[in-house]
C-alpha cells in the first residue's frame, strides 16, 4: 500500500464524459493508482475534456495552466488531458500546453494504463488519439468506483452518424458502435449487486441502437432490463427525435422500471433552421412525437435542448423557437448559445448572429423556460411522491427545528427527474442513512431547480417491479 499513488480527474461536459471518467480510474487502479478529491496531493491529474461549446473548451485550457504552475514547484507531477479536445487537437495541445505528459483521445482508454507505465519509466510527451474499431475497448469493469453509488452510468453505443451542421461528436467520438445486449445486462447485475438501484444507459442517439450490428433494437434491450432483479429504475439519454419509434414509446405505457422522463432535444423550432442544421424532422414531427408521448404516459417529463443563435436565425425563427415552447411547456431545458466548432459545416455558415441579440435571445428562453419550470413545480406541492434517495443534500448539515433539533436533510429525484431535498418526520435521535432506500415523500415547497419535502418513513410496499402509480 506505500507504493500506491494518488489519482485526480476534473471532469467537463456530458454523461458519458463522467462514465469514461470512471473507467479511467477503474483501468488506474490495478496500476498503482486511487482517487483523490484532493488536487494538490495527487501524482496525476487527467483532465478529461468536451470540446461541443466553445466556453467548455475555454475551461480545459484555463484548468491546464492552474497544472502547470502546480508542476513547477512538484516537477513529478504527471499532466494529462483525455476525451474531445485531446482528440480534436492531437499534438497541437502540446505546443500551447508545453508541459503537457500525455494527450489522450476518446478511442484510447483502455491504453492509458500502458501510457501512465511508460511516463513513469521515462518523461516524454506521449499523444494516443488512434481511433479504436471495437466498443469493448471502452469498458473496464462493471464495479463501481464507490461502494455507495445508487446511480450509475451505462454505456450502451458510443458515436454518431447523423452529423449535424453545428456538432463535433461525430469528429471527436467517432461513428455508431452497439454493445452487445448480454454485456450490458450482465454489467448492470454486477452494479446491482454492489447497491446501485437506478442506472441511466448512454448513447449519443440510443434510438439508433443495435441498428448497425443487427442487435435487438433498443426497445428490446429496455425489456431485458426492467427484468433484472434489484434494478428499480432505468433512464436513457440522448434520444433523437427523428428515430424516437411508437415501440419505443409505447415502452413509457408498460415498463414498470422506465422512468417517466425522456431527453428530447429539439434544437430549434423553426423548420427553415432545422434543416440548416441537418436535424432530418419538422416541427410538425416533433410536435406528434411529443404527442404520442403524452398520450402514452400523461405524466412524463420531457426535457429539451435549444440552440439560439445559429447562423441565419432570424427574430421570426427565434419566435417559433419561443412558440413551440410555450405549446410544449418543457420541464427544463438546457440552452445554449452557438459557438462555431472546428470541422462542422456551420461554422462556414453565413448569416452571423451577434453576440448582443444571441445573450437577448438566450435571456427571453431563460425567463420564459423559469416561469414554465416553477408552474410545474407548484403543481406538485401536496402531492407525495416516491423519491430515491442517493445521499444527504449539498448543503450537508442539519437543518433542525426546535422540535426536531437533529433533523438531516436528504436528496434524491422523482420518476421525472426532479432533484427532491427532504427531511424525515418524526425525526429519529439517531437517523439511519437513507441512501439507496425508495422513500414517499410530500411535496411542500417548490424552487426553479428542485423541491422541498418531508418524509414520514419508507415506502412500505416498494417491490421489484418499481411502479410508481403510488402518488397521491
């Protein structure tokens, strides 16, 4: 144990960013490597990357000159940048960040532990951005990095092949690649018998699974899940809204683990935009899926993604935007103003949107999508609803009364996605932990980003086949 060394990764961007982040320290760990959450006492530090906006790819840069200071005055210090950017920069990383030891792109994961071996043997700059033909050569194991995890991240394809005008996943991540049904299954088991209660499966456009290999199609895969013994909820993201299918969504109606929320993003809502940006669907077809959706689960939450700003969008499409989500009224949405990324066809496009009337445009969604988020919020203050607890909240510190002096406040989310802070009611002198439990909670107050209740005990009669038709 005295020859084992300390690990930091800091982590930008999506989902699967943080999943590969895990398998990072998964593949470091038989090496000589453990996580630290400390950067100062760590002997390598991954920076792992997202290069699909411009302010992200900002932050990578910014992040890498705190390191290199820190590697003056510890010369042993490894440095280390992995995922989008590493791939979409190679070598050219090295000369803005000269005392950079290892470029890692998004295919190379499973040879970071040869490349940190190499490092230690002698210092010279190693870039490994060779692209990889097999999906296996991203996952490490299925145990979590922490025993107490009760969600966790599941890779099931890697890739995309519809390449959007403005998106450089397709360049930075490479083409569609499946995994095959029975690995997926039997990693989830694994993380099941280690705690984790809900698993959220990762894919750029899960819709599209298994198309290319010849695999079960996703909708299949998601029967095979809601049977494993011990799962209680299943999520999926990204879905794109051209390959979204009736099977699928009829799924919502009969899957008793499915949780009641999909990621549907959108982009835009005027038609001339979206076929600027090479979406393959109308507002008309977006509208009939969102629809068919409601009518099939008349509670799920839909949530969204919107770029403003895009080259040639103009204040009427901007309207449109704003009117399909009035019609739809999102849960959230997550926005973004347009950046121009290397390699894309829009950032050839003409028709630039200053940066004046994109922060106008991105305020007016921010204040509408608020208003239309808290509505829905409020309308679920009385209500009690079955949350999953994964852990004490962020402020971690007891929030007591005088008649509940030793009140902890726990977190966790709803079927729909909603972040729930609670506390239990009457409070017990000496709380046992929560996490990992299913617990009914009733909704008092409502916020912007999440709700605030009180839990009078367990849920007594949460089985196996974790429906949630239980809120009252």
């Amino acid at each position: 144990m005295g020859n084992r060394k300390n690990l930091y990764i800091h982590t930008i961007g999506c989902q699967m960013n943080h999943y590969d982040t895990e398998q990072m320290a998964k593949r470091l760990a038989p090496v000589g490597y453990d996580i630290t959450p400390f950067l100062e006492r760590a002997d390598l530090i991954i920076t792992n990357t997202c290069s699909v906006r411009e302010k992200a790819e900002q932050k990578v840069y910014s992040f890498l000159g705190r390191l290199v200071e820190m590697k003056a005055e510890k010369p042993d210090l490894i440095i280390g940048v992995s995922g989008c950017v590493a791939q979409q920069e190679g070598a050219a990383i090295l000369k803005r960040v000269p005392k950079l030891d290892l470029v890692l792109g998004t295919h190379a994961i499973a040879r970071l532990p040869g490349n940190i071996q190499r490092l230690e043997k002698q210092r010279s700059p190693i870039v490994d951005v060779e692209v990889s033909t097999t999906i296996d050569d991203f996952v490490a194991s299925a145990d979590p990095v922490q025993a107490d995890h009760v969600t966790a991240f599941v890779t099931v394809m890697r890739g995309c092949d519809n390449y959007c005008t403005y998106c450089i996943v397709p360049y930075v991540r490479g083409r569609e690649m499946s995994r095959p049904a029975e690995k997926i299954v039997d990693e989830i088991r694994i993380l099941v018998a280690s705690g984790v209660r809900e698993v959220t499966l990762l894919g750029q456009n899960v819709n599209s699974y298994g198309k290319k290999e010849g695999l079960c199609t996703f909708h299949d895969l998601l029967a095979l899940l809601n049977d494993v013994d011990g799962l209680w909820r299943i999520r999926f993201t990204t879905s794109h809204p051209k390959d979204l299918s009736d099977d699928l969504i009829q799924c919502f109606g009969h899957l008793g683990k499915l949780c009641h929320h999909i990621h549907l993003p959108v982009q835009s809502g005027s038609n001339r935009i979206l076929k600027l940006m090479n979406r393959k669907y109308t507002r008309e077809q977006y509208f009939e899926k969102v629809d068919k959706l409601r009518r099939t689960c008349p509670d799920i939450a839909i949530t969204s993604d919107i770029i403003v700003g895009f080259p040639g969008e103009t204040p009427a499409d901007f309207q449109e935007t704003l009117d399909l989500i009035k019609a739809i009224e999102y849960d959230s949405l997550f926005m973004f103003r347009y950046s121009d990324r290397p390699h894309t066809p829009a950032s050839g496009f003409s028709g630039t949107v200053s940066s004046q009337a994109q922060k106008e445009r991105f305020d007016a969604l921010l204040a509408l999508q608020e208003q239309l988020t808290v509505k829905k919020h409020r309308a679920l203050v009385g209500l009690t609803l079955p949350v999953l607890t994964e852990g004490w909240s962020k402020r971690q510190h007891e929030t007591g009364t005088d008649e509940h002096p030793s009140t902890v406040q726990w977190t966790g989310r709803t079927s729909t996605h909603r972040v729930v802070n609670f506390v239990r009611d009457p409070s017990p002198a000496h709380p046992e932990t929560l996490r990992g439990k299913m617990v009914d909670v009733k909704i008092r107050r409502a916020f912007p980003h999440s709700l605030e209740g009180i839990s009078a005990d367990v849920c007594p009669d949460w089985g196996p086949g974790g429906e949630e038709a239980n809120v009252t």
